[in-house]
C-alpha cells in the first residue's frame, strides 16, 4: 500500500511538472530512515526555476528528493530529444529549525551555467539565489506527503484548468 501511495504521489507531482518538456527522473532509493519510517514522510518535493531579472521563467523542474538521497532529473527539448535543456541534481535534508538544506548542481547548456550550491528553504516559501549578473534561481520545498503538498498540487490543477468563459 505505501508502495503505491509513493508511485501515485510522484506520479502526480511529474504530471505536474511535465506538461512542455520530458523529464528522466533517476532517484536512488534505499530504506527510510528511522525518522522518516516514523512520520510517513516520502522526503522533499523541490521545485526550481531559473528567472531573468525581468521576472521571465528561462527554465524550471520538479521533483521529489528522498531525505539524504540524490535525486536528478534531465529536461529534454520536446523537438529534440538529443538535446539537453537543463540537468538538475537535489538532496534534501530538513533542519531542526523546520528549513530545508538543498544541496543543488544545475547545469543549463544553452546558457553556459554550471552552478552549484547548498541553500536553506522555508517549507513552502520561496527563496531566490543570485545564479549570474542576471539570472537568478527560485527555490521552493515542501514535505510530501504533507496538507502544504497537497494545496500545491491542487493550486496547479486550477491554474492549468481551462475556463468557461
């Protein structure tokens, strides 16, 4: 049953994210920590953009990052699979205080950035991190599965959601 729960949770949370581009998720897995067997918690769903200064969205991925585990994902341009739009490698740890640790590689070929790092996130808030002299990223966690997960889901299925007019 909890294996299910897990596949239907991050089956969701890639629908979401996915909708333009293809994502390859590779995670590795091994058993829950203590901790984590305790509360039910899956880990971290990560969400991470790439804005110019402008507030124009350059690229942006999703995933669910298993507390202490890597998790990557491979965006590939839709008109071409050969091509590489952004590789994104996350581990999540959560703080005593309730924060986030991110450790973070990104790399975008088509703007020359490699960048890598560690950033504390609020659960829920978004951070923003100076990648470049005009770009910045924007972080965001939340717990999955967590009532803060699940108002993010529900969020995107109403803003993707067409209207009657």
């Amino acid at each position: 049953m909890k294996t299910l729960r897990v596949i239907a949770i991050l089956s969701v949370a890639f629908l979401v994210g996915a909708a333009s581009a293809e994502g390859v998720v590779r995670v590795r897995t091994a058993r829950a920590t203590e901790a984590s067997a305790r509360d039910g918690s899956v880990g971290e769903f990560v969400s991470f953009e790439v804005r110019s200064e402008e507030g124009a969205t350059l690229a942006k991925s999703r995933l669910v990052s298993p507390e202490g585990k890597l998790a990557s994902v491979v965006v590939r341009d839709p008109s071409d699979p050969n091509s590489v739009r952004m590789t994104l490698r996350v581990s999540t740890t959560r703080e005593a205080s309730g924060s986030v640790c991110v450790n973070y590689a990104v790399q975008i070929p088509e703007l020359s950035l490699v960048r890598s790092g560690r950033v504390w996130v609020k659960p829920g808030v978004e951070s923003t991190l100076p990648l470049g002299p005009d770009l910045v990223a924007v972080f965001t966690a939340v717990p999955v599965p967590s009532r803060a997960f699940d108002q993010l889901i529900e969020s995107e299925r109403a803003r993707k959601t067409p209207r009657a007019s």
